[in-house]
C-alpha cells in the first residue's frame, strides 16, 4: 500500500466533494437550461470485491460517475437506434483497505423492461494503480495499468429524475499483454440523478 496512495482517505475526500459540488451546481439550473445541460446522469455508488483467492481486494469501493448523452439515446424508438446510440460515462472508484482505485469511461446501453425497471450494460476501459505482477499474495495481479472494463446493472426509476441500481463491474487485459491477469471484479449499489 506505500507504493500506492499513501492517503487514500484524502483522495476519496475529494472525489466525493468534487462530485457533490458538480451535482448541486447542475441540479440547481432551471427547467430549460437542465434540458440543455451537458450532463445526462451523475451517479453515486459503492462496491465490494466478490473475487475470491488472491485477487480478493478488501474494504469499499465508494466511485461517482457521470454520464453525457451527446448522441440523444433518450429519444431512440427502436432497438437498432439503441444500439447506435449509447451514452458516454466518465468516473472513478478510490479503493479502501487494500483495495485498487480505478478512473474508467466508455459507452453504456440502456434496455428497458418496464416503464421503471430497466437493464444496463457498458463497455470501455481503466486505468488503476494496482499492482502488475508483484502483490506477494497480498491482492490481484493486473499485468498491464490499462484494462478492458465491462459493468451490467439492473436499476428502477424511483422517479422521473431518481434510480437506483445493483451494480457489477469486471476489469481484465483479457490476456492481450504480458503478465498475469487476476482481474478486478466488483458488486454494489448505486443512486443516480438523471438530469
């Protein structure tokens, strides 16, 4: 961990505040610049590891995220416009105890099932500092700094503009560089504003 973040309690501090800061300047816009508003969601969540063995990463993982919808997946009719349309998401998770952060982004799909409960899955990449190939046991061994990331999450509209998800992330180099690769594999709950 010295190698690492040496207060990984500072950094999560300031991702919380600088994500609080970003909710309550948008969400405080009138009806007609919220329309207009570059952000499509700001999300709130936090995770814990389900690998098991080695790869077990321990403590919370509390991230923000926020998604852009610049290609209006909003208004698509048809599964075809769906697909062509995702949202882009940017976001960070800080690990606790011994836990690896992460800064990630890429595109996320969004299949309804009802009118309230609804199916997402995204596809893009992070950057962590976890440890490549020297933990000693002491948690995964990623191989290469940057990973593929896959997230799925089954969520329901509380309201118009409130959701709340279950959440699963997994980040791998799916074996396309040197080293090992344990791979980071996550679960939690999330709270997400749709502006």
């Amino acid at each position: 961990m010295s190698g690492r973040f040496k207060q990984p309690y500072r950094f999560a501090s300031r991702l919380v505040l600088l994500s609080t800061s970003l909710f309550f300047s948008v969400s405080g816009s009138t009806g007609a610049m919220a329309a207009e508003a570059i952000f499509d969601e700001l999300r709130f969540g936090a995770s814990a590891s389900i690998s098991n063995g080695n790869s077990h990463e321990s403590g919370i993982f509390p991230s923000a995220t926020v998604f852009f919808d610049p290609l209006s997946s909003g208004t698509a009719t048809t599964w075809q416009q769906t697909i062509l349309e995702p949202r882009i998401y940017l976001g960070a998770s800080v690990g606790t105890g011994d836990g690896v952060d992460q800064v990630y982004g890429g595109f996320s799909w969004t299949a309804d099932i009802t009118s309230r409960l609804f199916v997402e899955i995204g596809l893009g990449g992070t950057v962590h500092n976890g440890e490549l190939d020297d933990s000693n046991g002491k948690g995964p061994d990623l191989g290469c700094r940057l990973l593929f990331r896959e997230q799925v999450a089954l969520g329901y509209r509380v309201t118009d503009n409130w959701q709340i998800l279950a959440t699963a992330d997994h980040s791998s180099h799916a074996n396309l560089c040197d080293g090992p690769n344990d791979g980071l594999s996550h679960a939690g709950l999330a709270i997400g504003y749709k502006f």
